[in-house]
C-alpha cells in the first residue's frame, strides 16, 4: 500500500479512537521510524488534524465525524470472509495464487456513518451497535449484489474495490450501481430510525479509478494492494467532501460511466494532499442506458465497414424466417469486435420493416437475478416505466396481452409475478417453485409465439455469455419450439458461452473476426481525418489493435486525451513526434477480465512470458516458426482469443 494510503487508513482509525500510540502505528502499519516521522508530519503539521501527546500518543484534532470511543470496536477482519458471499470467497481463494503481484484496473468506494460520535454518543456499546450494525450490513450488501469487494471495516463504514482481486471489464459501473442502490436502501433505513428513535442518520459515498497492484491475499480475503498515483487518496477524498447523503466521484471515475449515469458537475473542488484543484461530480442516478453501445450511440457512432457477408447472412436468416420457418442466428466474437454493433445497424435497417423487435440483453452482474433480461423484455413490451405502482404495472401488463388474445388470461400470473406486480392473495404464489418455473416458462413461450403469429418476431437477446440459468432454460425451450414459427430468435456472445442448438438445421452461427487492416484503416480515417502527420500514426494503431474496433475507438481518445492528438473529431493532427502508446483503461480492463477468466496453470504461463517478454528474457513464448501462433494443451488460452506469438529460431 501506498504512503498516502496509509495516510488515509490513520486518519480513518484517529477519527474512530480518537487517539493512538506510536507503538500501535507501526506495529499496525509496519512503519520504520523515517516513515513514523513522516506520518507525524503530515498529520500534525501538513493537514492539522492531529497533536502529539509526549511523544508517545497521537491525537485527533480535526472534524469529528465516526464513532466515540464509547461505541462498539469495528467487526474483527476474519469478518471479511464472513461477510462475503461463498461463491465469491471460493472464486478470489482459488485464484489467490495468480491474482498476486497483478495490476488491476479499479474503482474503490469509501463510505461512511457522517457524525456518529454525536450519534452513538452516550449509547450503552450494545445498543450502540444495533444502531450502527445494519448500516455496515446494507453497505456490504450493496457491494456484493455487484460482486464488489469490501477490503476494510473501519467502525462505522467500509472500503471497497470493484475490479480487484477479481476483474471485471465495467468495474466503475459496477461501483457507481453499487452506491446508488447503498444510497435507496440507506435512505429507507435512515427513515425507520427517524420515525421509530427519533434520529437522524446520514451516509457519503466516495469514488475513484484508478490502479493498484495486488500484493497477498489473506485466508480471511482481506486485500494488501499498492495504489497507482492517487487511486485510494481521491477515493477517501471524495467521501470525506461528500455531504450527508450524496455521492461524489471523480473525472476518471466519469469517464468510464459516461453516458450510463446521471452527475452533476460540482466542478473544481481544492482536495487536501493535492497541489491542484480536482474536478467533482455528484452522482444522481443511472440512466436508462446501461450497455456500452447505447452509450455511444447517443454521441454518434463510427463509421460501420468491413461487415458486408455478416449482414447478407442475416437478411438471408430473416427471409427464411418470414416464411414460417423459425431461425436462430449467433453472432460470435470477441469483446469489442462488434457483435452489438452489427445487431444495431441490421435493426436500424430497411431489412427489418415489417417485423417486430423485441430486445433484451443480460450484463455483467446479472448472472444471479433470475430472469434478468426477460423482465427487461416486458417492461419494454408493455411500455412500463420505471417506478411505476404494482396497479399500474398490472393495468399496462394486462392490457397489452389481452389484447393480443384473450386466451392468455391464464399466463397473466406468471408474467405479472415476473415484475413483482402480483396480487398477495394471488394462488399463483401458493404454487411449488418447480409449478411457478414451468408455468412462467410456457407463459412466455406462449406470448412470444403468439405475437410471431400476429406479425413476424425478431428477438434480440444479446451477451448471452453473462446470462442467467432461467433465461437460458428460456431460450432453449424456445428454440424447440421455432421450426414452423415466423421468428428469427438473433443472439450474440463470446466464445466462452456454450449453448446445445449446434445441431439444429435452422441454426446458423457468424463468427465476427477482427476487421481487416483495409477496413480497421478507413475507421481511422473517419476518426482521425487526413492530416498529413497522421501517416505512421494509421499502421502503428492498426497493428497494436489487431483490428478490434472498440480497441480502435478507445486508443483514439486515449490519445486525444493524453495530447498527442489536437483538433476536432475527423480533423486532427498528431501535437508531437508519434506518442508513446498507452493502453487505454477501459481496454485494459477488458483483457484483464478476459485473462481472470483462465485456468491458474495458464495464467500464470501468460504471466511468466509477459514478465520475461518485458524484461528481455530469452525464454518468453515457445519457440518456432516467424510469427506462428503456438498452440497450448487444451486450447485454453486460443478459446479465450490470447495468443502467443512465436519468436524465431537464432
């Protein structure tokens, strides 16, 4: 961990006891005397929060803001383990080994009790933690319900990462969902102890994202990292600006969220620690927008090349399927190659007038939410908004399904139980879990195959590789079901989701490869322009993307960001001899998460080739023909689309 965590750690424990001897500090923060004295001087003199008391005892100065010392002692750190969900235990142990000594793009969250000392003052201990226990209990769940990782109990709030020590390619949406739903369920609390004692409890929420590097994993799952620059200092530095029941975030956060989320712009806030002003931004609320594509398409995509035979192979799927005789079409590829893309520009075409379209797709955290994509499917369906009453919900749900026919009454239970709309007294919710799920499966089949027969149905379910058991067992009754109707069931994946239509006669598969370098070249000529100083710009981005469009559009504001590109969209020019190429975060997140996906064995070999690539070692990947990809056991590395490249024999 980095000084200024260490920092921030101090500040957080000074503010909970109030004062600690110097003899606690190092032993805590395996401080040497230098880094003792340093601390002082930061406490005492750089932020005047704290005193020294003979020497031996440091004193807390500043704002008083967390638990007095007559409040109950923190959860004990073997709580960590306690608290945390089995299966994501299980899958952070198992993987202990590998995760060590990795860099990880993350997004911390730091979130607080705001003046428990006037709170709990006078409080018996006990009574004072059944005040403060279902705060830290409703935080941690916040964080788990988006696999979230809480690193720190700290008296009255916790520490959290998104992305580390498991990775995950949207860690700061995870996060920013995280502590809009920390935010509902806080709200509701603080509410219950206003109306039953009479008191006021108030909550902040912090984020940033950033780098750290794991360095050990302990049986208990408590983390050791080292930050990367400012990473945890920003995130503690937003909770503590933070006013009572807001949520504040940083420029780097927003960047990986744009679009998704709804801020405000607090703008240059001063932080302590920092020789410049900082921009802030308070979190709102999500939007409706929650994949990666929506976002960009409300700020104008690229331009759309090199997929010419892959929409020809969906007309000719969609004309077979008007004619009554069922389809499924799967679009396979790789994360940023452009499998939703495709779907998008095939649905916005004059190919699809005369169909229905129904849309859905799973994301990333939904994989324990039963039914996650479908529910999202008939809220759209029946036009229902969010927030809406159960008697709304009911009268809208109600009203389209009959009117499609009448006959599905019966199914109305199933499909109204889906969005929680159900009446209490309803014999639907006295029926046994296995009733329930098949009733709900054939009432959805029935809805969607009675609209086939109104109109012809595309149905989109895209990212199936995040999908939920419920969903799948869905898509594969359906699917049973397709041969004679007029629906064209269109999908989209990664290689790593695995599916048992294979074998059907209406199945087609489309797999999406990279574009080729022609292809990749004219979108950086739509992104960049033709400026004559982007010449040995063009083949550098090309080859270090291997023709992956997101990898392409990301590269690109990377670079307009970091300043080696001036000028405006479609017209810029490089500010300098070529820049030295940085990966962009969201693209090295991405791979992050593709290689935590690996088994530890090759983890570790893509590890060891990478290390003694960068340091010049003569023993990176296996040896063999000039550029010829090497092929590993099992193919694990090949399915999960990484590949070592060959160096040749001396």
């Amino acid at each position: 961990m980095d000084f200024l965590a260490v920092v921030d750690q101090v500040i957080a424990l000074l503010r909970q006891r109030g004062r600690v001897t110097y003899r606690t500090l190092k032993r805590q923060f395996e401080l040497d005397e230098a880094a003792l004295e340093d601390l002082k001087v930061e406490l005492i003199e750089g932020q005047r929060l704290a005193t020294d008391e003979q020497g031996t005892v440091l004193v807390w100065t500043g704002e008083v803001t967390t638990s007095s010392p007559s409040a109950p002692p923190p959860p004990p750190a073997r709580a960590l383990r306690a608290y945390t969900p089995s299966y994501l235990a299980e899958k952070i142990l198992t993987s202990r080994s590998a995760l060590e000594g990795e860099r990880k793009q993350v997004t911390v969250l730091f979130a607080d009790l705001k003046g428990s000392m006037e709170l709990l003052a006078d409080r018996d201990p006990e009574e004072a933690r059944q005040l403060l226990d279902p705060v830290l209990e409703r935080m941690m769940a916040a964080v788990h319900r988006y696999e979230g990782t809480v690193n720190q109990i700290m008296g009255d709030g916790i520490m959290a990462l998104f992305g580390a020590p498991i990775a995950h390619e949207d860690h700061a949406v995870r996060a920013c969902y995280a502590a809009l739903a920390m935010q509902t369920v806080l709200r509701r609390y603080s509410d219950e102890v206003r109306r039953t004692q009479g008191l006021a409890v108030h909550f902040r929420v912090g984020l940033n994202a950033g780098e750290v590097v794991v360095r050990a994993i302990s049986n208990d799952l408590h983390m050791d990292y080292s930050a990367i620059g400012q990473t945890v200092h920003l995130a503690a530095r937003m909770e503590q600006l933070a006013t009572p029941g807001n949520i504040l975030l940083t420029a780097a956060t927003l960047r990986l969220v744009e679009g998704v989320v709804r801020v405000h712009a607090l703008g240059p806030i001063p932080v302590k620690g920092l020789a410049e002003p900082v921009e802030v931004f308070e979190l709102v609320g999500a939007s409706a927008i929650y994949r990666r594509l929506q976002a960009s398409a409300a700020h104008g995509l690229t331009r759309f090349v090199g997929r010419e035979t892959e929409l020809e192979t969906l007309t000719q799927a969609l004309v077979r399927a008007g004619t009554g005789h069922g389809q499924v079409i799967a679009v396979l590829g790789e994360a940023g190659v452009g499998k939703s893309r495709l779907v998008y520009e095939f649905l916005q075409s004059h190919r699809t007038q005369g169909w229905r379209v129904l849309e859905s797709a799973s994301v990333s955290y939904s994989k324990a939410t039963p039914y996650f994509p479908v529910i999202d499917l008939l809220k759209r369906y029946a036009h229902v908004d969010e927030h809406e009453d159960t008697r709304t919900i009911r009268a809208k749900v109600t009203g389209h399904v009959l009117t499609l026919d009448a006959t599905l009454q019966e199914a109305l239970p199933a499909l109204l139980s889906l969005l929680e709309a159900l009446p209490e007294d309803s014999p639907f919710l006295h029926l046994d879990p296995l009733q329930r799920r098949q009733r709900t499966l054939e009432a959805l089949q029935r809805l969607l195959l009675r609209e086939s027969q109104v109109q012809p149905l595309l149905l989109v379910c895209e990212d199936l590789h995040w999908i939920d058991s419920e969903t799948q067992a869905l898509l594969d009754s359906l699917v049973e079901r397709l041969p004679t109707a007029h629906l064209l069931l269109l999908v989209n994946y990664r290689p790593e989701y695995q599916h048992s239509w294979g074998s059907k006669t209406y199945y087609t598969q489309l797999r999406l490869d990279p574009l080729l370098p022609a292809s990749a070249a004219a979108v950086l000529q739509a992104l960049l322009g033709d400026d004559p100083s982007l010449a040995p710009l063009t083949p550098l981005l090309v080859e270090r993307t291997e023709g992956n469009p997101f990898f392409l559009e990301e590269s690109v504001r990377t670079l307009v960001e970091t300043g080696g590109l001036v000028g405006e969209p479609g017209a810029y020019r490089l500010a300098q001899a070529l820049p030295t190429m940085q990966m962009p975060a969201t693209v090295q997140a991405v791979l992050a998460a593709r290689i935590d996906r690996l088994p530890p064995e090759d983890k570790r070999l893509l590890q060891t080739a990478a290390d003694r690539a960068v340091r010049g070692g003569t023993a990176a990947p296996p040896r063999g023909p000039p550029g010829s990809r090497v092929p590993l056991r099992d193919a694990p590395l090949s399915r999960a689309g990484i590949h070592l490249q060959a160096r040749p024999d001396p």
